[in-house]
C-alpha cells in the first residue's frame, strides 16, 4: 500500500476513534435500540394472543405515524418493498410501462417497479445530497420523452412513461420542488421512496409527503425498525382506502361473511411487529438527536482530513442522519477499497455505497440516461457506522 493510502487510512480511523471512540460491537453502520416499552408492548400481543393480522398496534401505529410526518393518511405493511409496489399500483403503474427512478438506490426501488411488470429508467444523482439531479432528469426527459393520445412516451422504446421516483439517499431530502415541477411539465405522477428518510424534512415538510404516494421501510437497519414493516403515506384519502383494501386481501367487512371483491395482496403489518413500532415511534425524537449528535461529531473529526467531504444536509432540508457517509476527493476504486479494507480491519464496520443498479444483472438493459455522478460516487463512497448508540448516550439515559 502507497504511503499516501497508509496515512489516508490512519486519518480515517483516527477521526473514528476521535468520534465514537475504539472499535466495539457498536461500531457499526447501523444497531436498533429499543425502549423498554417494547418489551411491554410485546409481551401484550403475546398474552392476548392477538399478534397476527388484528389488533390494536397496527391502529396505533398507523395514527402515531400519521401524526408524526403530518400525513393525513398511513398504512402499515409488511415491508418497504411492498409498500413502494401498491404506491406503484395505485399511481397507475402497470405492464410494460417505465418508471424513472436514480440509478443509486438500494434494489428494491426497482424491484418494487418489476413487481408491477413495469421497467426502471435510470437517472443520473446529485453529488451533493446523492438523490436524483433535477436536471439529468429534465434532460433525459427532454431527449426521449414524447407525448401521444394524452399519454407521455419514452420514443426510444415505445413504452409509457408511468411515473417518477425519487430517493432520500441515507436520509437525505432531495430537491422534491424542483423534482415536482419537471414531473408537473411532463404530466407523470410523483411516487417517493421515503423508505430510508423518516423523520427528515424538506422546506419544514417531512419527507413523503411530497408524492402522490409514498412509501416507509422499518427494517432493522432503519432508523424506526418494526423488525420488518414497512408503510403507505398519502394525502389522498380515496388512495389510502384503496391501500388499506389492496394490502388486507380486499376483505370486506361482515359480521362473519367472508366476503373479497377483488384480487389483492396480503401486505397487512401483523400487530406485534406494529408493537414494536409504537414504542419506537414514542422515542423517535431521542433516536434522532442520537443521529444528529453523531452527525456533529464526524463533521468535527473529519474536517482537517482534505482528501474527502462527509456528506451533508442540502440548504433545503434537514436529513434524519439515517446512514453517514464519506467521500473520496480521489475518484480511484483501489483507493477506497483499500481504504474499507483497513477500517473493517480495524473493527469499524464499512461498506460502499449500493452497487449502482445498471450494473445488476437483471437491470442491465433497461432505458438510462448518461449516469456520470452515480458511477463517480460509487467508486468514492464509504459509509461508516451510524448505529444511533454510538453517540455517547445508553439506551438507558436516553429511553429509560
Ligand atoms: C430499505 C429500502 C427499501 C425497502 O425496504 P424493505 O423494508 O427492506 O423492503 C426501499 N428503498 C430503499 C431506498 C431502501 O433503503
């Protein structure tokens, strides 16, 4: 290893130590914490029997939920993935249509549009916030996109373009106003994958609340984990009935008929996971601080190293410092892979950004435009532990 990447490395792993001090098992990128609520909570749906597809949690969660981003409407489901496919459905996407979505996200984003038969169409990222640049998508779209019979076209393969979906990259708002107006020229619904951005703001509006439809994940590396889960937020309130419908088996309520009237999925969140999302949605306040307070620290530890930026909250908003992640001014794949190589060494858990999804096996061929800024930060990016105990307070000081 060069001397330069040995002391490029050493700085790193001294500005770690210096921010959560010695590599332990919390140094790593994400750890849920839990409130001693949730062990009530669940110890409730045990003894009631109630933990499957009834019961009080999932009404709970879903008003907390609501209340929480200022939504007037939130459905629980079983898993982000789920959550984005029914925003999907509900936007219109359906068979052989294209979505537009960044080209750096995590695979469900597209997988959710496939679900649907539908195809992505990646779009270049912003360097900055890591979510997709207005203005690769006005270019692609300017370039193919093509109006018909009242429907909007990609022309280089003939399939409707359905809808446009934006990411909170690591909990980072992207520019939603200027994602919007693109969306409002081209006549294509806004559905946001807010699965990584709960808690984050954008103009003092909570992410997901922006889109037609949007969706939440709850897994266990998010910042609010219902071990998995995931939800539907929308303003509209025909969508939301239509949600609720579509993700409990378009079951219709008898006294004890049982009565469907349409094919639908099974996307219900069971009770006892919804449980343990109501005790962390009551401490999602603190959890955050947490977040913040750690973001603070890397911001301090990192400044004097110049050979890269930590990536920060835009003007416009406020990221819920879901993930954090460091950028090599160096745009050298060895670098940073040496670099991973010598703070997972060390007992601090890094990773690269998402492999971006163009280069997936099944996502090769779709439409994309020019991806400069997606394959740049890929090969620059590392992520660094961010579980939310890492910022010096015990679950027990915070949430006791
Ligand atoms: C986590 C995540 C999802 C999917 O959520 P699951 O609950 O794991 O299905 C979707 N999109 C993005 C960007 C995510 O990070």
């Amino acid at each position: 290893m060069p001397n330069s990447v040995s002391n490029l490395a050493e700085n790193i792993c001294q500005a770690l130590e210096g921010a959560i001090g010695p590599a332990s098992d919390h140094s790593c990128l994400f750890r849920p914490q839990f409130p001693a609520t949730a062990w009530t909570y669940i110890k409730d749906c045990l003894d009631s029997g109630w933990v499957s597809s009834v019961g009080q949690y999932v009404d709970d969660f879903e008003t907390k939920l609501a209340e929480y981003t200022g939504a007037p409407n939130a459905i629980a489901v079983v898993n982000g993935t789920a959550a984005l496919q029914v925003c999907f459905h509900l936007a219109g996407v359906s068979h052989d249509d294209e979505v537009l979505m960044p080209a750096l996200t995590f695979v469900a984003t597209a997988n959710a549009a496939r679900h649907q038969n539908a195809h992505p169409h990646f779009i270049d990222i912003d360097q900055n916030h890591l979510g997709m640049c207005p203005e690769a998508l006005e270019h692609r779209l300017a370039k193919i996109a093509v109006r018909k019979n009242g429907i909007t076209l990609n022309r280089e393969t003939d399939r409707r373009l359905a809808a446009v979906c934006p990411m909170h990259c690591l909990g980072f708002p992207c520019d939603l106003d200027a994602l919007a107006s693109i969306c409002e020229e081209y006549d294509l619904p806004m559905v946001e994958d807010a699965a990584e951005s709960l808690g984050s703001t954008y103009k003092g509006v909570h992410t997901g609340r922006h889109g037609l439809l949007s969706a939440i994940s709850f897994n266990g590396n998010k910042v609010l984990t219902t071990g998995g889960g995931g939800a539907i937020l929308t303003d509209n309130s025909d969508l939301a009935q239509r949600a609720k419908h579509l993700t409990r088996a378009a079951k219709l309520s008898h006294d004890w008929e049982s009565l469907h009237d349409e094919v639908a999925w099974n996307y219900r969140m069971p009770n006892i996971n919804a449980a343990m999302g109501v005790a962390q949605l009551e401490v999602l306040d603190e959890l955050l601080e947490n977040k913040s307070k750690l973001h603070d620290k890397y911001n301090q530890h990192f400044a004097s190293i110049e050979e890269l930026r930590l990536v920060q909250s835009p003007a416009w908003g406020r990221s819920n410092h879901w993930l954090n992640c460091i950028i090599l001014e160096d745009d050298d794949i060895r670098l940073r892979d040496q670099i991973l190589t010598v703070l997972n060494d060390a007992g601090y858990q890094s990773a690269p950004l998402w492999l971006p999804m163009h280069r997936l096996p099944m996502y090769t061929h779709c439409s994309r435009g020019d991806l400069p800024n997606t394959e740049s930060i890929h090969r620059r990016s590392i992520s660094i532990p961010s579980a939310s105990t890492l910022a010096g307070h015990s679950a027990q000081d915070l949430l006791g």
